[in-house]
C-alpha cells in the first residue's frame, strides 16, 4: 500500500523472582521442628551439634533473678534461673519466700526461649548480672550469679564481654589522673559506680562491676564468707596501663 509503519519498542516488564519465605513459628515444639516441616514433607528430626552436646553437656549458668513488673505482689519473689550452654536452652525456678503468696518450684520448663529483645532464641551471651530478660512474658532482673558461671565467662571472655577485664578498663582510661591522686583505698562498688560515671562519662553494668571486683579488690559468691564487694583503686590504676 505504499506505506512504512515506524517501529515500536516495546518494554517489557521486568521479571521479580520473590524469594519464598519461611512461615513463623507456630509455637510447637522449636524453630528447627517447625522449619523441618516446610522442607520436607515428611519431617527429619533436626540435626544436633553432637560434639557440643557431649562437651558441654553438665555445663550450667545459674543466675538469681527478681521480677520487675512493678505488680507490690511480685517485689519479694526470688528465682533462679539458668541457661544450658549444650542446646542453649532457659529455665526458671521459683526460691521460696515467706509470706510471698507463691510455692516454690518450676516457674518455666526447660526448653529453648525466645528473647523478645533480639526475636532471636536466647543464647549464653545475653545472661549477664544486671540484665533484664523476658521468660514466659515475665520480665526479670539479674542479680546475682554463682561462683561456676562467674569462672566459665572469664574463661571465654570472647561470648561474654562483660567479664573481659581488659575491655572494662579500656573504658576507665579517663580515670587514670583520678586514681594517681586517690589514696590506696577498697572502694565498694556501688561508690565506683557513681565514681565511673562522674570522672569518665562512663556507665558501667553490675556485671563489668562484679569483673573488676574479682580483679582488682573483693568479691565473693559465698553466703558463709560475706565480704564486701569493693575495688581497690591502686590495683585498678596499674591495670588500665
């Protein structure tokens, strides 16, 4: 006919492959169980690191706790609670108290617990004193820790940063002209406290308190000895060098 039609480009779309994602779990059993489901459609159990099973597998950190839900009824209650370093997985016992309202015995099953601070399961490195952790919608407070935890964490001071004393004292540098001018002095913690955060802007966890104190001064887990909890400042100072 006479007649040259011009060409047209035309664009095609582009293609979006959307990466399938795993559906959350559905609160049976653990994350591996339910993950298990959505890869086969007959379920395998799921793998375990054998090897650190048997390492560690009578290898306890215990802690004391108290609950801080500001309810009057729970400010008495005492808990013990622990993290097994074989499957990294939490318990709570409740401690009897007198007039507390509350029997004594399990409060949470042993079982692996998801940390609502991280949406991650719990693991050793979130257990230190002074923490705040959440088990079975119950917050709780850290507030102690026996003396097999303590020597574990300064044994694998890498997971556990609060009880590498070198990392602490990097954080005291500031304080160095401070403890040349103090007198040689046990300083309880609670005053090295309020010291750290006037003289070097610096606020340290029960737990780095605690280090300090078994490096430098007086600490003890045992209820039969009592000794203060201090530090001594002319110890401290040949440390931060």
């Amino acid at each position: 006919m006479g007649f040259d039609q011009a060409s047209m480009q035309i664009e095609q779309p582009q293609l979006v492959h959307r990466k399938l994602t795993f559906p959350p779990h559905n609160g049976f059993g653990s994350d591996e169980d339910s993950l298990a489901s959505c890869l086969r459609l007959t379920p395998r159990p799921p793998r375990r690191d054998v090897k650190k099973l048997l390492v560690d597998a009578d290898k306890v950190l215990r802690f004391e706790a108290e609950m801080v839900n500001e309810k009057p009824e729970d400010e008495n209650r005492r808990f013990i609670v622990a993290i097994y370093l074989a499957d990294h997985s939490v318990a709570v016992w409740e401690l009897k108290q007198r007039n507390s309202g509350h029997s004594e015995g399990k409060f949470a099953a042993k079982s692996k617990k998801q940390n609502a601070a991280t949406g991650h399961e719990f693991v050793p490195s979130d257990f230190f004193v002074g923490a705040i952790l959440e088990v079975n919608a119950s917050p709780f407070l850290l507030t102690g820790v026996d003396e097999a935890a303590l020597l574990y964490m300064e044994e694998h001071m890498d997971d556990f940063p609060y009880a590498d004393v070198t990392t602490i004292c990097s954080k005291l540098i500031r304080m160095k002209k401070y403890l040349k001018e103090a007198q040689n002095e046990l300083m309880p913690i609670a005053n090295f406290h309020r010291l750290a955060e006037d003289v070097a802007n610096v606020t340290l966890v029960e737990h780095e308190l605690i280090s300090l104190a078994r490096a430098f001064g007086s600490y003890t887990t045992d209820p039969e000895r009592p000794v203060e909890s201090a530090i001594e400042l002319a110890a401290l100072l040949q440390g931060l060098y």
